[in-house]
C-alpha cells in the first residue's frame, strides 16, 4: 500500500481498532466464541507473549485490542502505547 497521506496512515496505524476478523486471528478462535472462551484464549496468548516474559509491548497491545474487539468493548480515544 502506497503512502497517500496522514489520513491513510491513521486509518491503518497500530493504534487503531482491528476487525473482529484480524482479532480472532490474534487470538486462535473464531468469530463467534463465547466470551469466556475468548478470555481463556487470550490469557494463553498473553503469557506466551507478555512483555515480562521476554515479549515485545507492541504484541501485548495488539493481542489486548484484538480481546477488547471480541468481546465488544468500545475504547474513547488511544490507550494504546503505540
């Protein structure tokens, strides 16, 4: 993708919301998985990744976003790091 602008890159930047599709990837479950099935996913993606444990902040950040979309909680504004 050719850059075209500032509006471009902030509709693709890492601090914007992913699609529930790109989401389910991040975690290993499908669209529709009920909600605690989606926290278990998760918190096994999150261990394996947690900045503590040698992680990177980014991964972290998008693998908390990619929960967040799943279970349908809506952020006002970037808490994002990045």
């Amino acid at each position: 993708m050719a850059y075209t602008g500032y509006a471009t890159y902030s509709r693709n930047c890492c601090c914007c919301c992913c699609s529930s599709r790109e989401a389910s990837l991040i975690l290993g479950v499908r669209e529709s998985t009920p909600p605690d099935k989606v926290r278990e996913a998760h918190r096994k993606v999150m261990v394996a990744n947690h900045p503590d444990a040698g992680g990177s902040h980014y991964l972290a950040s998008k693998i908390n976003e990619a929960k967040d979309v799943l279970l349908g909680k809506s952020k006002s504004g970037s808490d994002s790091a990045f």
